[in-house]
C-alpha cells in the first residue's frame, strides 16, 4: 500500500483528500502545517509521494521541497495559487506537478497514479543522489552510471521500498534470494557491504535482526 503525505493546514480538505484516499486504496498520512511535516520528515516516516499546500503557515509548501526531495519523496502542489510565477517557482523546484485549486479528485488520482508509476512501480525511483531506472535495470549516483551485480540491484530496490524499516536476515534472504535459497546468511553481509560502497546509502546493522536503510537526517 503506497503511503500519501497529505500537508494541508485546511482541516476539511485534509479530511476529504484522506477519505478519498483510502477509498481509492492508499494509506494517507495527514500533517497540519509545514512544521508538523518537517518534524516528520526528519523523523524519517516513509512517504512515497506528498500532495503539499504551497500556502501553510510557518514553513510554507515551497521550502518542504528541499527536505523531501533529499529523502527521495516525489511532490505534488495543491493549491489555490495559479499566477504563473508560483506555478513556475513550483515546477521548477522540482515538483511532479502542480494543480490548483477547486480540482476534481480523480483528476489527482490519476496525476498521482502516474508519479508512483514513475517513481515506484517499475518506472524511476529517486533517493538522495541515486536515480534507479526500474525496468532497464540501471543506477545513476550523481548523474554517473554505476555497476551494480544482479543480486545487488535486486537488494538496492528491496532496500530502497522498505526505508526505515529494520528487515531481518530471514526476510531479505526469501524476498531478494528466494525461498528455496540454502546458502548462508553471511552472503547478505558481503553484499550489504559492497551495496554501501558503490552506493554511499546508509545501511545499518541491526543488532540480532538484520539491517535497515536509513534516510538523510
């Protein structure tokens, strides 16, 4: 289930776009202003994209770009901001896209749904200076091409959709290896190890359950 952070500080759109949401299948993850939401990110909770309010008081929508870009997150505006400079400032911030507001809801969704397939499923999957092409089964780290082996590319992605999540021996053996591997579980160090070497993610051990991907602080 794709986790949606909805940054809306007016509570009955929060509400609706949440109802909307889990109708439609995802799990929203509301925060009220742009502090509330910063606070989050830093915690390092896992989004896989953000509808965000560009007006919100404090922190306002276009200085969360940065925090959430650097945690791979992909961002939608919503707002009722339609001068050009504003939808220029967003877009070329880095934003997906940038709808204003009164929208129709499926409208979003499929906007959405086209963000995570580009950036979730089997299309492109940004964090921090990685850029990992799904299909064609390539990594960029800085707009370089690196090599990755078969296995580590298999254990990047496995990585890369479980941030922040301590993942057990047991489980990254049956997800990246298969059921019906028999070998030992020290192969996942060694590939861990060289994952963290051409990569530069941090990868941390966990004591007596296995290793989790932390995103930037």
């Amino acid at each position: 289930m794709y986790r949606v952070f909805v940054i809306e500080d007016d509570e009955a759109i929060s509400r609706l776009l949440c109802m909307n949401l889990s109708i439609a299948g995802y799990e929203p993850v509301p925060a009220g202003d742009g502090q509330e939401a910063l606070n989050m990110i830093q915690r390092g909770e896992r989004f896989d994209v953000a509808l965000v309010d560009v007006m919100l008081p404090g922190i306002d929508g276009f200085q969360l770009m940065e925090p959430l870009r650097a945690h791979g997150v992909p961002v939608i505006y919503l707002t009722a901001k339609n001068d050009l400079e504003s939808k220029l400032t967003g877009l070329t911030s880095g934003a997906e896209d940038y709808i204003v507001k009164p929208f129709e809801v499926m409208e979003l969704l499929v906007r959405m749904e086209k963000v995570l397939a580009r950036h979730c499923a089997g299309g492109v999957i940004a964090f921090a200076d990685l850029t990992v092409y799904v299909e064609e089964r390539t990594v960029l780290k800085g707009g370089r091409s690196i090599q990755l082996k078969p296995l580590e590319f298999d254990l990047l992605l496995f990585f890369l959709r479980n941030q922040n999540i301590a993942l057990s021996r047991e489980k990254i053996l049956a997800e990246v290896w298969g059921m019906d591997f028999y070998g030992e579980s020290r192969t996942i160090d060694i590939h861990v190890s060289s994952l963290r070497r051409k990569t530069g993610l941090s990868i941390v051990s966990v004591p007596r359950i296995g290793y989790r991907l932390e995103t930037a602080p």
